[in-house]
C-alpha cells in the first residue's frame, strides 16, 4: 500500500542551527501538508503546498519557515535558525485533491537543544 | 475561530466493550477526519466524513452536520485498538484543526 514517508525519524540540532525535515508523499498526490505536535500539545497545522506554491498557512509558519518540492517526489520543511521551542514532532501529509483523505507519514522527531 | 472539542480525554474499556467518543466543532466545516496516533506517535487516517455514516470493520463514524457533532464508535474493542483517537476539521480548503485527543486503553 503507499505510504508517506519521512526522513529522518528523529533528529537532534543544535539551537540557531538550520535543519531540512524531508517527505517523499504518496506518488500520485497533489496536496502536500506539514503539521507539527508539540510533546503533550494538539496537532497543528503549518502549511499546505499545491502546484509548486504554498496554498495556505497558519500563523506558526513565520519566515523562520520555509517548504519546497525541489524534485519530483521530495517534499521539505527547512527550520532556518532553530529555536527550543521548535521541539516537536513534525509530520508530512499528502492527499490527491484538497477535498480527499490525508495520509500521514510516521513523522520526524526533532530536538533542539 | 473554530475550536474542536473531543470527549473523553481518557477512556479505558474491557476488552470486547462497544466505545464511543465524541467530536464537537464551533464552526461550519468542509469535512471531518479522524485519526489514530500510536504510542510511537505516527498518525493513521481513519476516516473522511461530510456527511452521514461511514463503516470500516468494527470501526464506525458518523456526523451530524446540523449539531456540528460527530462521533468514532468501536465495537468489540480489542487491546490493539489502545491509542489516541484524535478529531480534525477542515473548513476552508486546506487549514485543519485537531481536537486534543481521547486517549483509549482498552485491557485484556
């Protein structure tokens, strides 16, 4: 069955280091999403990514942020100077249209410390 | 703003138990998903719902789109079935937004 995937399952950076969470969505996928997962906190929404652009985004995806589909099949989430406080769990979603099923990859783990 | 209310938060069951949880939304929405997260914290989707009923093997939803009100039921429930249950809503095209979460246990 596909599936998203992310790379890598958990990293640990250094604070003001940059980092490049990276998600292969599910190949015939048009809507690619980033969420994040504050330990103990609710999934947020970050941002949503159609047609080579950012679609929408939500009031956490500050300049710090940034996403690109550099290939055909790569989806990244860059952190540009990392923060403590950007110590969550970061995961990828895909969906075929923007009113279908999202499918979640098993997440990244990243620590700032 | 469109909050996303979910209840219980904790809900342990004996095995074989029918569970039912509970999603509130304050707001119109384009669709309701649920979702499971595993202790190791990778999510699955569930379901995808706008209107009615769905069924997936003991697992059914349903929405009241009037009452802004849904609800994940699972019958016969089985230890594998222990995880966090989470509600999501999507009212514009592409922004969600998750409830907290009901944690299940459900024991041997």
């Amino acid at each position: 069955e596909p599936e998203v995937t992310q790379t890598p399952s958990h990293q640990v950076t250094q604070m003001g280091q940059e980092v490049i969470l990276r998600c292969v969505p599910i190949s015939n996928h048009l809507y690619f999403y980033w969420y994040r997962q504050i330990l103990g906190q609710k999934v947020e929404f970050l941002v949503s990514f159609y047609n080579n652009e950012i679609s929408e985004k939500s009031e956490i995806f500050d300049d710090q942020f940034s996403v690109e589909r550099p290939d055909g099949s790569n989806f990244t989430l860059k952190i540009r100077s990392t923060k403590l406080e950007d110590s969550a769990m970061y995961f990828c979603a895909s969906s075929e249209t923007g009113n279908t099923e999202a499918f979640f990859g098993q997440g990244t783990r990243l620590t700032v410390v | 703003k469109n909050e996303v209310e979910q209840s219980p938060q904790n809900l342990t069951a004996q095995e074989g138990e029918f569970i039912t949880i509970n999603c509130s939304y304050s707001v119109g929405i384009s669709a309701l998903h649920w979702l499971q997260q595993h202790p190791g914290g990778g999510i699955v989707s569930l379901f995808m719902l706008s209107s009615g009923k769905k069924k997936h093997g003991r697992l059914i939803a349903t929405i009241n789109i009037q009452e802004k009100h849904s609800s994940l039921h699972i019958t016969a429930s089985h230890p594998r079935d222990s995880a966090v249950y989470i509600c999501a809503v999507r009212w514009g095209l592409y922004d969600m937004r998750f409830g907290a979460g009901t944690r299940l246990t459900v024991k041997p």
